[in-house]
C-alpha cells in the first residue's frame, strides 16, 4: 500500500493532534475527574453536565460555536488579532481546542469512575501517616487507578485520531495545518477517489483495532488485581 506524502502528512498531523489532546486532558482531566468523585459541591453536577454535554451534542455544533468563538470576528479570536496575534479558526492550535473540549467526557469520565471506586479508608489511613493530599494523589490515588487511566488514555488518543465534525466546521481543510485523516477521507470521497478513500479507511480501522486489541490484553494481563494464594 503506497501512500503519497500529502496522506503521510496528514497522519502524522492526525498522531500529533491525538497525542498532544491525550496528554493535555490528562493533565485537566485528573484533577477534574477527582473534584467530581470526591465533591459534594452543588457545582457539581452542573460541571459534570457540561463535560459530559459533548456526548449528546452533534459535533457540528460543537465546532460551529468554536468557530464564532475562535474566529476573527469572535470574542477570543478578535482580542487575539487586536493584540496582533492570528486568531485560532483554520489552523492547528484551533482544532486542538476544540478537539479537547469533543474529547473531553472520554478521558474524564474513566478518570473519575477510578477515583469514586478507591476505598476513602484507605486515603484516612494515608494520611493518619501524614501523608499530605499530593502525596496521596501520588502514592495512593494514581496506582490504585491506573485502569481507569489506561482506558481514559486509549479511548481519548482512538477517538480523537476519528474525530471530524468539529475539525470540519474549525478547521476545514488546509494541507499541513488542519487535514487529518479524516478529512482527507471525505475530501477524496467528495472527488470520487474511492481508491485513496478506502485506503485511508483501511488504515484507520486496522489502527482502531490494533488499539482496543492492546488495550484489552493490557488490561487482562497486567492490570487484572492480584488473586490471593
């Protein structure tokens, strides 16, 4: 299967976009997902709402608003041109936004199952230890989720690498800056290019299954709890 280097170039754009969308909701997602099983805040349900609002919304949608928001005309892209910086509609920055905004339930919701499961008693004993919050975020809380972690870290890379709606509507279809593969994929089906279509379809279905694949195994062999003797 020969790819031409405009197909490379937009795979490796689309492994960029998942991997810098997987290790920023990571970084949010964490904290986020543990103030949501943990809070007994009236915020948080509302907060939980609008994470999980992505699961339900077309993400057309999602990325028509980003599109008013990020644009020149829109309240960030405007304050961004006044200060003399590009705006964030059409160009990579902008369809990362918006991909970790589409992505977001994906890597919270794992992240926050895992932490509303630990057994608080065990974080009391923790800390009768004085052992500080970081630290039992660290030592206890991390090691005790890395299930959830790992699924939130497979499914938000899987479904950002699919995502097209809201990269459609933010990012449309620039060569180097916004075609990912699944653009290319509808731009060459509009051109009646079945041939690269298909071979670009292969690609990521064989990818999507090489990943749940690995992710399934990993989970049954490494993660599986420890039976007693």
């Amino acid at each position: 299967m020969q790819l031409s280097p405009g197909e490379w170039q937009a795979i490796w754009l689309t492994a960029q976009l998942a991997g810098l969308t997987t290790l920023i909701l990571l970084l949010v997602g964490a904290p986020l997902g543990w103030w949501l099983a943990r809070s007994t805040s009236r915020w948080a349900n509302p907060v939980a709402a609008l994470v999980a609002l992505p699961l339900v919304l077309p993400p057309t949608v999602i990325g028509f608003y980003l599109l008013l928001l990020l644009g020149p005309q829109g309240a960030v892209g405007a304050t961004l041109q006044a200060l003399g910086l590009p705006h964030l509609a059409f160009n990579f920055w902008g369809i990362l936004i918006g991909s970790v905004i589409y992505s977001m339930p994906f890597a919270v919701q794992p992240l926050r199952e895992a932490f509303a499961a630990i057994d608080a008693r065990l974080l009391d004993a923790a800390a009768t230890l004085r052992a500080g919050p970081v630290d039992r975020f660290i030592h206890v809380v991390l090691p005790l989720s890395r299930g959830g972690i790992l699924t939130a870290v497979v499914i938000t890379f899987a479904h950002t690498v699919g995502e097209f709606g809201v990269i459609a509507m933010l990012g449309g279809n620039l060569a180097g800056e916004t075609r990912v593969v699944s653009i290319a994929i509808y731009d060459y089906t509009q051109g009646l290019n079945y041939d690269a279509a298909h071979r670009l379809s292969a690609i990521l279905v064989g990818f999507s299954f090489l990943t749940l694949l690995t992710f399934y195994a990993i989970n049954q062999r490494v993660l599986a709890p420890i039976k007693p003797n």
